[in-house]
C-alpha cells in the first residue's frame, strides 16, 4: 500500500507543512492589507490636509490679487493727482509773483505811510499857522478893545480905573472863554440828545442804559 499510495506519515507531514505555510501566508497577507489600509487612512488624511492646503493657498491667491488691484488703483490715483499736481516750476514761479507783489504791496505802504506822514506835517504846520495868524488877529482886536476903552475912558473923564468901564469890561471878557465852553458843552449835548433820539426811534429796542456804560470791550473804535 505503501508503494501504491504512498506513506500516510509523509503525507501527513507535506499537509503538516502546507498548513503551516499556509498560515504564514494568510498572517502575513492580513499584516499587509491591515498595513494597507492603515497607508490607505493615512493618504486620505493627507489628502484632506493638502486640500485644504490649496483652499487656503487659493484663497491667499485671491486676497493677493484683490490687494494688487486695490494697489494698483491707488497707484493710478496717485499718478493722476502728481499729474494734476502743479510743478515745482510752477510753484516757483507762483512764489515770485507772490514775492514780487509783496515787495510791491511793502513799497506801496511805505508810500502811503510817507505821504500820511508828510500830509499830517503839513497839516500841523497849515494848523500851528493859523492858531498864530488867530492869536495875532485876537491881540490886534484886543489892542484895538484897549485903544477904544482908553478913548472911552478919556471921554468919561474917568480917572479910577478899579471903577470905571474898562474893569467892568475886562471882568465880562474874562467870562467869554467859560461861556463858550458852556456853549460847546451846552451844543454838544443837544446834538447827542437829538442823535440819541433819532436812533430810538429808529431801533426803538436800543437799551440806553448799555450805551451809557460805554465802549463795548474788544470793541475797534
């Protein structure tokens, strides 16, 4: 039997050894495909993280090009204000023309100042003239007053002069300046009177009592 079917015991033993080839090979096909799937997992992971990866980078992208055009329009806004934007010739010629009309304007006010200052001299001079032109008229006509008094006097007979004419006039002619002070007085309060007036009834809301307290501080009389 042994020679027609062989030795059960060998038999045995290649089964023996067919199976315990067998489980190797099945144990290290399920480490393989435990390891696969495991690689598998991983790469889809990987995946996951490189996707997001190019979203972020998209979405960089697209924030780049946005600042590039917001750039870019400020740029073009920029270069149309300095083309706008006069020159430095220009501006240097405007500060002449400044320059020159305040030279001008500075000339012009020292003229002005000069002649103001030239017409007040004169003016002062054609006044100090006529105060001595009206003081020598005044003592002509008080020489001429003595000399009539002096006629009147030898006329009378007068010989006291503590009571004749002439002191009783001398004492009334001291009295003239007094009265015509009291009469400029006198007149300007009349013509205040009258402009008050006036104003009340043009502005009849015009408080006296502000106005009697005087200029208003600050005020460029």
């Amino acid at each position: 039997m042994d020679e027609v079917w062989g030795n059960p015991e060998t038999e045995q033993q290649v089964l023996t050894t067919l199976e315990g080839e067998l489980k190797i090979f099945f144990a290290k096909h399920k480490n393989v495909r435990q390891n696969t799937r495991k690689l598998h997992e991983d790469l889809c992971v990987l995946v996951l993280e490189q996707k997001v990866e190019i979203e972020g980078l998209h979405k960089s992208y697209a924030d780049s090009q946005k600042a590039i055009t917001i750039l870019e329009t400020h740029v073009k806004n920029r270069e149309e204000e300095i083309a706008n934007h006069p020159s430095i010739k220009e501006i240097s010629a405007e500060l002449e023309i400044l320059k020159a009309e305040h030279e001008s304007l500075k000339n012009f006010l020292k003229e002005s100042s000069e002649k103001e200052t030239k017409a007040k001299r004169e003016l002062e001079e054609k006044h100090a003239q006529a105060m001595t032109e009206a003081y020598e008229e005044a003592r002509n006509s008080i020489e001429d007053l003595f000399d009539a008094c002096r006629g009147i006097t030898k006329s009378l007979s007068l010989k006291r002069v503590g009571t004749s004419l002439i002191d009783r006039m001398t004492k009334l002619m001291r009295m003239v300046p007094d009265l015509i002070k009291d009469w400029q007085e006198s007149s300007s309060r009349g013509v205040a009177s009258i402009t008050l007036a006036m104003c009340k009834a043009h502005f009849p809301t015009m408080s006296f009592a502000s106005i009697a307290r005087g200029v208003p501080k600050g005020t460029n009389i």
